[in-house]
C-alpha cells in the first residue's frame, strides 16, 4: 500500500471521527472535563488546604501528590472513554466492513485508533496538568510521565470496545474501567514494596512517578517499567479487539 494512499485512509477516517463528534457534542465536550477540573482543583485545593490548617492544623499539602495522580489519569482516561465510544458505534453500525473493500489493512487502522488516543491524551495531559499550580514539574519530567500515562488512553478505548457487547453496555464497562483507574491512588497509603501489588493495573506506574519526581526522588524505572507493560497490554488489547471483529464479521 502507497503512503500516499495511506494517508488519504487516515484523512478519511480523522475526517470521519470529527464528524461524529460535530453529530454528538457530549463527546466533544467532554474534552473539556480536564481543563474544568484542572481549575477546579486550582480554587479548591488552596482553600481547602487553608482551612483544615485553621480547623485543626491538617496540612493537606501531604496529599497534594494523591490528589495529582488521580488528575493525572483523567485526561488519558477522558480520550480513551471518547475513542471507545467511537469504536462501538463503529462496531455496532458494522462501519468496519468497509476496511475489506479499501486499501486500508486491519492492522493500520488499529494502528490509527491506537495513535490517536495515546496523542490526544499526552497532549492534553501536557496543557492540563500545569493548571492546577500544585506539585510542580519540570517540563522535561512532565512530557516524559504524560507519555506513559498516555497509554492508557488506547488501551482503555480497545478494552471497552471489546468488552462492552452494546453502547448501552459501554457505560456499565465505563464504571469499572474508571475504578481501575483511579485504584492505584489506594498505593498512596501502601508501604513499599506492598504497594507494587497494583503494579497489575497500568495507571499505577505514571502514578508512581510523578509522586516521586513531585519530591525530587528518582522515577525513571517507574517509567520504564510502565511503558513496558502499558505497550504489552494495549497488543493484548488489540488482538482481542480484532478477534471479536473477525468473529462477528464487522
């Protein structure tokens, strides 16, 4: 296949996910849940901060990294939620039988729909993340978190396109993939090496880095462990989506 080719399926079909999101403004708008909360936690957290010193001199500094690694995950998990959706519908409308007739291959289009979220949720992770004003990061350290925690973001939109049978379904998966995302927070509280348990559930290890780089404490491990594992895990998720399309004929 031609790059020239190859390009134009690519056009085609960004051209075709930015009609979808002109036809449902929700998920449109739901790109802009990171920026909403990011300034949310930017008001909140100070005063909050302020008052439980004056109540009873809680200094809630101390969960400033806690709160950090739960924002962190939301715009990879907000991109993936998007681009799953858009994989069930078009699953569902069996869209996907137009792959067999064009030059575009199962692969590249996978391909497509990996690139995509795992770009849109590092980007957006990257422009957010420095709105909230706590837990500072140097730029080089931020890019390099937001890459593995952008993972996330196609391997999440892969599994609920699998697993989900309907779009109605979808929410239901929806809830259980939004706790795996947020559980690793629970490590916070967990000693080392206790805590490496959670290490099963991706979002953990851009977690894990940035409460180390937030302290100056060496991450990079976290990081190589975590795109490691988040590349195995979205292969895996990308041949079962495959499997599935194969044997529903979409």
């Amino acid at each position: 296949m031609s790059t020239r080719a190859t390009g134009a399926s690519i056009g085609a079909l960004l051209g075709a996910d930015l009609r979808l999101l002109w036809r449902d403004p929700l998920l449109a708008w739901m790109l802009l849940v990171p920026v909403g909360l990011g300034l949310l936690l930017r008001v909140l957290l100070p005063a909050g901060r302020e008052a439980l010193l004056t109540a009873g001199g809680v200094d809630l500094a101390e969960f400033y990294p806690l709160v950090m690694g739960g924002y962190l995950m939301s715009a990879p998990g907000i991109v993936g939620m998007i681009v799953g959706f858009m994989l069930l519908d078009e699953r569902d409308a069996r869209t996907l039988n137009a792959l067999r007739v064009t030059p575009l291959s199962m692969r590249r289009y996978l391909a497509y729909r990996i690139a995509l979220p795992l770009l849109a949720g590092i980007v957006t992770t990257i422009a957010c993340y420095p709105l909230v004003g706590v837990v500072a990061l140097p730029f080089g350290a931020l890019v390099a978190i937001a890459l593995v925690a952008g993972l996330w973001a196609p391997l999440l939109a892969l599994v609920l396109a699998t697993a989900a049978p309907n779009k109605v379904a979808g929410f239901a998966v929806m809830k259980v993939l939004n706790s795996i995302n947020l559980l690793p927070i629970a490590a916070f509280f967990l000693p080392l090496p206790l805590q490496y348990s959670l290490g099963v559930l991706p979002p953990y290890w851009p977690m894990r880095a940035l409460w180390s780089a937030g302290v100056g404490e060496p991450y990079g491990v976290y990081l190589v462990v975590g795109a490691l594992s988040g590349i195995i895990a979205i292969v895996v998720a990308a041949r079962a989506f495959e499997r599935r399309l194969l044997r529903r004929g979409a």
